[in-house]
C-alpha cells in the first residue's frame, strides 16, 4: 500500500498479492536457508543436510550474513554464535531490528548463561549445543519456517488493520474539516455581498479584513488536515509525547469543539524521548482521544476530557480519560480484540486493537484502568529512550548511508 493516504481501500487483489508474497508455492523458489560459521567444515555440513529441500546460502561471518540479506530473500537463518569480531547473538540482534520475521538457530559448541540469556531477549528461535541431532535439526527448521510465515501473516494483518483504521480517521477529520468551514465561508459570503450591494461603503477596508482573518482561518485548518496526512512512516526515533498528543488534540480539535467537550491538560514538562514510529504512536493517541470524544456524545453535561503526561519507573505514560458511561465489566476482557465493537454498525472494532499492537511494537503496553464513577480511563505506556538506542539509532544511520541511504535498505524482508 502507498504510505501516502488514498480514498481506495486495498482490492481484493492487493491483499492476495501480499499474502502470495510471505506465502511458499511450488512455483517458486525453494526456501532459502543462510548458513553462518567462521569455519567451512560446520558450513558444509549444513549445507548438505538441508540441500534436499531447501536453498542453501553460506556466509563466513557477520558482515558477509548481512550482505547476503540486502540481496537474498532468506527465510531462515542458522548461525554459529562464537565468530571474530561479530559473534552469532550480534547477528540475531541485527536481524530482529531490520528483518524481524526471520527467525534465526543459534548453535553454540560453549553454552554460557548469559549468552543463553541474550539468545532469548533478542527473539533466538532456538539455541542449540553442538554436536546436534540431525532430525532435530531438520525438525527445527521446518518449525521456524513455519512460525516465520504465521509472523509475516500476522504483520501483514495488523498492517491492514492500521491502514483501514488511518482511513476511518481520515473520514472524521474530513468530516469535522468540512463542518468547520461552513461557519468561516459563510462569514466570508455574507461580507461580499455587503460589499457588492455598495461598492463605496465607508468600511469597506474593515470587511475585506474580516474576509482575509476568515480565509486564514480555513487555510489553518487545511494545513492541520494536510500535516496529518502528510507524514510517512519513518521507522523509529525519538519523539516527544507531549508533541505528540498537542498534535493530536489539534486534529482532534473539531470534534471536541462540536461535542462542546472540555479539554484539560496536565503535560509534565520534563519528560525526556521515547523511541518510536511518529505515525504509529499519532495513531493510538488519536484514537484514544477520539474513542473518548465519541463516548460522551449525546449525553448532558459533565463532557470532560483530561489528557496526562508524566515519568514513572523509566517509562513516559500517556492517559487519556472521559466522562462517558464507562466500559460495562463485560466488555473490559474483549475491548482490544480486533473487531470487537459495542457501536454497531457505526463502529470498525479497529480503534483499541490498533491501539494494542502499536504499544507491541513498541513494547510498551495499553492498560483500561478501573474507574470508581462514570467514564473511562486508558494509559499508554512507553520505554524512555535510553542512550544505547540513541547510538545505536546513529549506528543504523550510518549503516544506511553505507547501504546507499534509505532506498538501499533491504526492502524484501524488511518490515511490512
């Protein structure tokens, strides 16, 4: 799909491509399997038990595994964790940051603890001691293959998922645009037809400067519409939340203004950055913002919405909380669920598990806190940036530049 938005929704056959894309035919190509190890006996071993059903690439160290990816689509990857200079759990971490789907065999001829412990927290597939069992490998193998498809599926679901959800907002913010300008074109109307009715009127200056504030105004309002619309996805980077949510409490400003909802803030001021997708967290603020908007309409006053910022055991938190009904305790288990919706035909199901798998990849987390009285109260919240990501956002920097900027990133199995 394009990153820039468009009214069409994906076609049927937009969606078959992308699953024909992650899914194995018989047509194609065999599946590819990268074999790394610093010594060539290991490598060949390898190589001829998997050649039967599978392609074999060969690699000797980190650097040569990564060549290999920018230019083959590989759907699995076994590695040799004790190499000069990169080691095995060095790979498996660069391949979780750029190739997520790809799941990678640790072998180890020295187990340790620790490295044991690494191999989880990077997203190992499976850590083996050498010597290996030959069917248990093979065994592995296809279990790995097997997941990587599920995982490219499930990415690809919740791509979908995300996508239809920016059209959703799209309509409301086109819808509140439109609105809005209806009252800024009418003064505008009114003032020239004062004005052709006498051309010579005394304070014709004085309406052709409420035309020109009112023309502002509508330009405003456009260029809040066109920012929204206007970024692209650029992968992670350090972000202000509070920016973040003023960014989205303007988009969101319409709806607020039309529901007649009181808007109050309290942003800490020193929150420091979290790591993270700008367009991916706009996207979960928004909807939690407009979900709360939305839970308090038609109903008589109270319509209150407090929006929160602040620190708390290294991690920025986000909440967004309303004066509607509530969440009825029998919908607090399935709120999340894709689909999952208590608006009928006026609702997706979308908003809160969108909101869910943002927070994932982002490993962070969503949280409905209890509330005591009326209305809702949700919580994000985030990992502060730390200055290991900061450098290593550098490192991957450079390393795109090395690749030739961003259009020499990997593109095929990059993320979807």
């Amino acid at each position: 799909m394009n990153a820039n938005p468009s009214l069409d929704y994906p076609s049927p056959r937009d969606i078959h491509q992308w699953f024909s894309a992650c899914q194995p035919e018989e047509s194609k190509l065999r599946e590819r399997i990268l074999v790394v190890d610093d010594e060539n006996g290991p490598r060949q071993s390898l190589r001829m038990l998997l050649n039967d059903e599978y392609e074999v690439l060969l690699a000797s160290d980190v650097s040569d595994a990564v060549k290999v990816l920018q230019e083959d689509e590989v759907s699995l990857i076994i590695t040799d964790i004790r190499m000069p200079q990169q080691s095995g759990v060095d790979l498996l971490r660069t391949v979780k940051e750029t190739w997520p789907d790809i799941q990678v065999i640790l072998l180890t001829g020295y187990a340790h603890l620790d490295t044991a412990m690494k191999a989880v927290e990077y997203g190992a597939f499976v850590y083996l001691e050498k010597p290996f069992d030959n069917e248990m490998m093979l065994k592995y193998v296809r279990a790995g293959l097997e997941k990587g498809r599920q995982e490219r599926e499930r990415r690809i679901m919740e791509h979908l998922a995300i996508e239809a959800n920016r059209f959703e907002t799209l309509g409301r913010l086109v819808s509140g645009m439109m609105h809005d300008m209806g009252t800024p074109l009418s003064v505008i109307g009114s003032q020239i037809e004062m004005i052709m009715n006498n051309m010579n009127r005394e304070d014709i200056m004085d309406r052709l400067s409420t035309m020109h504030s009112q023309v502002k105004h509508c330009s405003d309002m456009v260029r809040c519409a066109m920012n929204f619309l206007r970024h692209d996805s650029q992968g992670s980077a350090p972000l202000s939340l509070n920016s973040v949510a003023e960014m989205c409490l303007e988009v969101a400003r319409p709806v607020t203004r039309n529901l007649s909802i009181r808007v109050v803030t309290d942003f800490t001021a020193e929150m420091g950055s979290c790591m993270g997708d700008l367009v991916l967290v706009r996207q979960a603020l928004l909807n939690l913002i407009t979900n709360a908007c939305h839970a308090m309409t038609g109903q008589a006053e109270p319509r209150e919405l407090k929006l929160n910022t602040w620190v708390e055991d290294g991690c920025a938190l986000f909440s967004v909380e309303d004066t509607g009904p509530g969440v009825p305790v029998e919908h607090r288990e399935r709120i999340f669920d894709t689909f999952f919706t208590t608006k009928g035909e006026m609702g997706t199901g979308l908003g809160l598990s969108v909101v869910r798998n943002v927070m994932r990849r982002h490993k962070g987390s969503v949280t409905l806190v209890e509330s005591p009285g009326r209305g809702a109260k949700f919580v994000l919240r985030f990992p502060l940036a730390t200055t290991e990501d900061v450098l290593h956002l550098f490192r991957q920097a450079q390393k795109d530049q090395t690749w030739g900027g961003s259009e020499g990133t990997p593109p095929r199995n990059g993320h979807v």
